[in-house]
C-alpha cells in the first residue's frame, strides 16, 4: 500500500511539472493548479486511511499530515497572490520542487514500508484461534510514570484455541523495550492451533505504541 501511495503522489507531483512546462506557465496559474494537487493529494491520502481493510493507520499519519500542511500553505498563497501578474514560472525550480516534494513524501511513507500487513504462514495445527483482550490492574502498585497516584495496568492479549475443552499449557510472551505486543504474532497463532493458551503482554511505558483498550478490566 505504500509504494502505491508514493507511486501516485508522485504522478501527482509529475502532473503539476507538466501542466507548467505545457499550459499553464504563469506563476498564478501554476499557483493555483499547485493548490488543486495538493488538494487532491490530501483527499487521496485521507480516503486511503479511512477504508476498511487498511491495518495500522498510523503508518500514514506522517505523510498525511505533510500532504495537508502543504495544501493549505499552498491555499494561502494563492489567496493573497491570485490577483498579481508576476510573470512566467521559472522551469528548473518546478522540477527542484517536483524532486524534493517526492523524497519528503518518500521519508514520510518510511512507516507505511517497514510496518507492512504481514498475515504469516498458515497455520499447521487442528485448532482455530480465537483472541481476546484484557487490561490487567494491579491494585498494590501504584504507576510511577503516570504521576497521578493511579493503579498499574497493563493490557493482555490472550490466543487460545476455538473450541477446546480441558487443560493447555500457557505460554507467557513480554516484548522487549520499545516493542510490541504483536511482534510475534504468528508464532502466538501457530502455538494456539496446536494447542497452547499464549498471553502477550503489553507494557505502556515501554512499547514501540500502545493501543488503548476497552476490554474487561481484571483486578489481581
């Protein structure tokens, strides 16, 4: 999803580039067509976000916030500029804008390359897996990273087999600093269709983002 969404940005960077070289070649008509990309790019990026089978939001939270800083920049200036004639829209410094506009849109899309959708291999065991999710509140420990005197609390997810009757063994999963709770996730899957019950620990001071939850909260 992310070389999609960078392929088409930089269409859309390209397409200003030609409309300048080609018909519109004044500085207020390059303006405005510039205000209109960015536009469109907001939009693209913000309906992307919003569809259903798109995981991890976030990802592209950086680049849309770039895509709509730039349009309104851009809206701004043609405000105050659309009534000057100030001449031609030198060539070489659409194309500079072009290449730059590219690589930061580039840098912002890193998450989106490195948090990819991945759904594991299949699964070898007899079992389905179910999941569910819980917030684990310890109340003789006080949180010393809130500062508010609240109770420590710390989200489980718990893999365990559909349907299963009897006893399984538990594994306990905790992520290192600045983890996540599904960093392994396939293995969690994989563990439980054999049979196995699989905790995955959260820790929400020490996690790469910790997703806040409304699930069952468990007192111990």
């Amino acid at each position: 999803m992310g070389i999609i969404l960078l392929v088409i940005l930089a269409i859309a960077e390209i397409t200003l580039v030609v409309l300048t070289f080609t018909k519109f070649k004044e500085k207020s008509s390059w303006r405005k067509n510039k205000v209109i990309i960015r536009l469109a790019e907001t939009v693209l990026v913000t309906a992307m976000i919003l569809l259903p089978g798109v995981h991890m939001k976030w990802r592209f939270f950086g680049v849309l916030s770039v895509v709509a800083v730039r349009f309104i920049f851009a809206g701004i200036m043609w405000l105050i500029k659309r009534k000057k004639d100030d001449g031609l829209k030198k060539k070489a410094w659409t194309v500079v804008n072009c290449v730059l506009s590219t690589i930061l849109i580039f840098f912002m899309l890193v998450p989106a390359f490195i948090f990819t959708n991945y759904n594991g291999l299949p699964l070898t065991g007899e079992y389905k897996v179910n999941q569910v999710s819980a917030v684990l509140v310890d109340k003789n420990r006080t949180d010393p990273f809130e500062g508010k005197g609240s109770q420590r609390e710390v989200p489980a997810h718990f893999y365990y087999p559909e349907n299963a009757n009897g006893s399984y063994p538990l594994v306990i999963f905790s992520h290192g600093a600045f983890g996540y709770y599904q960093s392994n996730d396939s293995t969690y899957k994989e563990l439980a269709s054999n049979g196995y019950v699989v905790v995955s620990l959260d820790h929400p001071h020490h996690s790469f983002f910790t997703k806040a939850l409304s699930q069952q909260m468990v007192d111990f």
